[in-house]
C-alpha cells in the first residue's frame, strides 16, 4: 500500500499539497490503482502518524521554506527532515515532529518521502502565486511517472 | 543578592503569541508578567456584518484544537436568540462531539505536552523512547477524539457538520457502531491512563483560588449550565456573567485579564473535578479514590489527572450516548430568524468559554463578544507562577527556574498547541 498525502490549510500556497492530490487523482483511473491510497489533511499535527499507518510507502507534499527561490521542487527522505533546519511545511506541531515521533515509535513506513515545494511569502486569499500553479504539473509528472513505474514493475 | 531578569521574548506553539518576563531583586520577584495576545478579539470584529449561518464556521477557525467549544457556545447563544429548542437527539449528539474535542484535546495535552514536564524530559519525541506504550496510548486516545469529531464534523480540524438548530446531517448506523467498537477498545487505556497520571512524580502545591466551571443539575459540566464557583460562593445564569467578571487591560499584555470580583480563577478540568466530581459515574469516582488523591485539590499540578480522569468520562459519555443511537427524523430543529440578544457558555477543554451575540432581524451579527478560557486563566497563571516560584526557591539556578515556569505555565494547557518547549529564554543578571 502507498499512501499519497498532501497536506496543507486551504489558503494561498499552502493549498499546494492539495492541488497535486487533486491533479494526481485525475490523472490515474483508481480502479486500476487500488494499492495506492490518496489523502488530503489541514495540519494534522500527531495525527500524521495515524494517517501513515498501514502504508509501506508514504509520500507527502506540502509547501517548504528554506533559501531555494519559490516554486523549487526538493525531495527529502526522513534522515534529510530530521538533519534540516528548513521550515518544513507552515505548521507548528509540523511534519517533522510528527515524523520524529513516529521514528522514536518505530512507526515510520519502510519508505517515506517528502516533496516540497518551496514558498514565497504567503498572501491571504485562496489563489496560489503564479510560482506554485506552475511548479504543481512539475511534480504531478514526476509523482505520475514514479507511480507509472511501480505499476508497471509489478508482475 | 544578584538581581535576576528572565526574559522570555516569545512563547512559540501558542494559540496565539505569548511572552514570559520576571525580574527577581533581593530575592523577591520584582515583577512577572505572562503576556499571551489571544487572537479572538479580532474574530469578534470579523463577525460583525455576517450572518448567523457563517458564525459556526468562522468561530471554528479561532483555535485548531478546540473548534467544538467555540461552535457549541456559539451555537447556545444563537439559538437562544431565535427561541430554538434543538430536539433530544441534537442535544445528546452535540454532547457526543463534545466529547471527541475532550479527548482530542485531553490526550494530546497529558501524554505530549505535559508528561514530558513530570519526568523530566524536554519533548514528547525524548519521553518517547523510554515510553513508547504511554506515547502510543496518547496516539490512540487523541485518534479516537479526533475520529468522534470527524463523525459529526465531516473533519476533525475545523469541524463543518454543526448547524444552528442541530447538525447538517446524521451519522449512519453503521459509522456510530463502528465507532461504539473503537470506544470500547479505548476503555481500557482511559482507565489505565487515570493510575498513571496519579503516579507521576508531582510537586506538592497547596494554593488558594476559586474553582469556576459551568454546573448542571443533573450532568456533569460541558454543554450547559450556570456559571458555579465554589469559594466565593457564586452559581449565576450565563447572561449575568459580567456582574461578576470583568475584562482589563493590563500593560504588558495585549489580551485582557478577566477576574471574578477583582479575583484571578481558576478554569478547566481541575476545576471541574473539584466542583462536580459526584456527577462523575460511580465506577470513575471509585477509580479516583483509589489514586489516593483528594479531591477537591488545591494542586494545580493535579489537573493533568482531572485531565485523565475526564479522557476516561468522555468515552464513558460517547459510549452511553452511542450505545441508544438512532437514526433522527431531523438532524436539525426549525426556527424562525429574529433579532436579539443571546448567550452562550460551554466547557472548553482548557475551561469555560463565553460568548455572546447581538443579531438584527435578517439574522446579520450586529456585535459580539468572546471570552475564551485562556483568557481568564492568565492572571490565575501570573499567581501560581509567583508562588510556585516561590515555593520552587529563587535561589535556583536559572534554567531550573525557566523549566518550572514551563511546567507550571503548560500545566493549564493554555491553548498552548502541540508545544515541548515554549519558553526560549534569555537571562540577563545584574552585578
């Protein structure tokens, strides 16, 4: 099982994680994809964990802050979130302390990987900032051909 | 003597931004000061101007971990107005929601924020390697809290389902029998939880401060009731809280200080054991008496076992609830717009949260008022602090010092989300 999160609040670039779930869904016809499962959570906190459960990989999106330019598309592995000193996604209790926690408690999937997607400052409406509309197809593509290629590798 | 500032610039992880600054002159505290600046205040200007239909989402979005609280004081106070009775089924089901926010809240706060403080780690994440059954115990507790608000909220951050008269639609038969199932599943965490939280290393206190919570005659507190204190003796109908409680702006805080008479309260679960521990089910009161401690306590460092003790009572309270459950007619009650005056007072998990609406005749909020318990608990915070510092000894090093000021601030969960460590602190001491 492989678990897609996206995980953002609904406002400005933050919806990011949202957006390429939305866009991933559409792209794929789910009947035929019944071992991936595609979820979408506003700051879910601890709860992160709860939604990785039962997944043997885990791959979350959510928007980044770091020194990149806005709409630059970084992949980390759980060693890479635990060394950084980004701010990983625009929440307190964050994905990375859910993370840690769920490292401590021996929760963490075999494999896990975080796409991010680095942001600029954050407006206060509803739209995304021309920078992450056109990162978003970026890593839909790439999200698509990684997923593609499982599928396929499968006997 | 060395004279001692500690200055804590900002308390990060709060619902809202916070500082801690104490100067310490000839082994006495000069000055503390606890600034937390609450957003509400704006959300009552946000309110104005919308109608009542957008208030519950709006008041959902003021705190990540206790939306039901605003929505449910919200909604008393809105269907007061417009002389709408919800039927006994929305009353037990708000009731029900109630609950999921408690244990969500509840499990959250007992096994990542403040266990940490009792043995004596810095975070959760540290805590967690030497008890990782305890830390996977608060996962599940504040899992299920979270899946109870989910069912009657479409979510469990930012709830929708609540509606004024009731809730948009009814959960089916089978999602509240599955969820019985989960509940009776926790039960046993719940009950073990209680003698765990009794057996942490806890900090004798004996301080004095009136316990405050809404009382019901026949339930105990959390979605109705008068505004009860126990020492000044005070039980008042919700619309006349501000005889007694007064908002005042204090210099160092942009958030008002709320007192009882010109007393600091005390709110929340603690309180709420000591007033109403006999409307507890006989088999929690039982599970109480054998933890040793008495109850009414005037240890404030016993709210993280209030606060277990409540965890086990929520799902009690959703099992009770769950085990009748039916399908309604209506999953909300009629009601006709009007223009008026309306209350509300519900039991937060952190404390009594008040509201109150002003609405004209197309149903448009004309003004409101929001007095969240984090509030109200700031000047009891600035007196336990004084003393417990006190009592701690202010001859300790600094960084102790800072850790107990943590311990104790954290101890009245002052929507302090998801934080370890809040206090980054600077000491300044002076020749």
């Amino acid at each position: 099982m492989i678990k897609i999160i996206g995980i953002g609040s609904p406002f400005s670039d933050d919806r990011l994680g949202w957006n390429v779930i939305e866009q991933l869904q559409a792209t794929f016809d789910k009947t035929k994809m019944n071992n991936i499962d595609f979820l979408t959570c506003d700051r879910p906190n601890m709860s992160l964990i709860s939604l990785m459960k039962g997944a043997d990989e885990v791959i979350l999106i959510d928007a980044v802050k770091s020194e990149n330019l806005p709409g630059t598309i970084v992949r980390l592995s759980p060693d890479d979130i635990f060394e950084s000193q980004i701010l990983l996604s625009s929440h307190d209790f964050g994905v990375k302390h859910a993370l840690e926690l769920a490292h401590s408690l021996n929760l963490l999937p075999k494999q896990l990987t975080l796409y991010g997607i680095e942001i600029g400052t954050l407006s206060y409406n509803d739209q995304l900032s021309s920078d992450i509309a056109d990162a978003i197809p970026m890593l839909v593509s790439e999200l698509s051909q990684y997923i593609n290629a499982l599928h396929d590798s499968k006997p | 003597m060395t004279d001692i500032n500690i200055n804590v610039p900002i308390l990060a992880r709060v619902e809202g931004e916070g500082a801690l600054s104490i100067a310490i002159k000839n082994g006495e505290i000069e000055t503390l000061n606890l600034s937390i600046y609450e957003p509400p205040r704006f959300f009552e200007k946000f309110l104005e101007g919308r109608r009542y239909d957008e208030v519950l989402d709006i008041v959902a979005r003021i705190c990540g971990i206790c939306p039901v609280a605003y929505q449910m004081s919200a909604v008393q106070a809105l269907e007061q107005i417009f002389q709408c009775t919800p039927n006994a089924w929305v009353r037990d089901m708000r009731r029900a929601f109630y609950c999921g926010e408690w244990l969500e809240s509840h499990g959250l706060h007992v096994h990542m924020l403040a266990a940490p403080d009792f043995l004596g780690y810095g975070s959760a994440i540290e805590m967690a390697k030497d008890y990782p059954d305890e830390v996977k115990r608060g996962l599940r507790l504040h899992a299920i809290g979270n899946e109870i608000l989910s069912l009657f909220g479409g979510r469990a951050v930012h709830p929708v389902g609540a509606c004024v008269g009731g809730f948009y639609s009814a959960p089916s038969l089978k999602a509240v029998s599955d969820m019985l199932k989960k509940i009776e599943c926790s039960m046993q965490d719940a009950e073990d939880l209680i003698a765990w939280t009794a057996s942490l290393p806890m900090v004798e206190r004996n301080q004095n401060f009136p316990s405050i919570c809404i009382k019901h005659a026949r339930e105990y507190p959390m979605n109705e009731g008068n505004i009860f204190s126990d020492t000044p003796a005070l039980d008042l109908p919700k619309e006349h809280f501000d005889k007694h409680f007064k908002e005042e702006h204090v210099a160092h805080s942009t958030a008002l200080h709320c007192l009882m008479d010109g007393t600091p309260y005390m709110l929340g679960p603690l309180s709420r054991i000591n007033n109403c521990l006999y409307q507890l089910p006989e088999n929690i009161q039982k599970l109480i008496a054998q933890t040793g401690i008495q109850f009414p306590s005037k240890n404030t460092f016993h709210s993280i076992v209030a606060r277990a003790i409540e965890i086990y009572y929520a799902l009690q309270e959703a099992r009770r609830i769950f085990s009748d459950y039916s399908l309604p007619d209506e999953s909300r009650s009629e009601f006709e717009v009007q223009s008026g005056i309306g209350y509300g007072c519900t039991e937060a998990p952190r404390g009594m949260l008040w509201h109150r609406y002003e609405v004209d005749e197309k149903g448009f909020i004309t003004s409101s008022t929001i007095i969240p318990p984090t509030s109200q608990n700031q000047a009891r915070i600035e007196s336990d602090l004084m003393q417990s510092l006190h009592d701690f000894g202010l001859d300790k090093d600094q960084d102790a010092m800072r850790l107990h000021s943590e311990m104790v601030v954290r101890n009245y969960d002052p929507c302090i989300s998801c934080s370890t460590h809040f206090l980054t602190l600077n000491v300044e001491k002076k020749p």
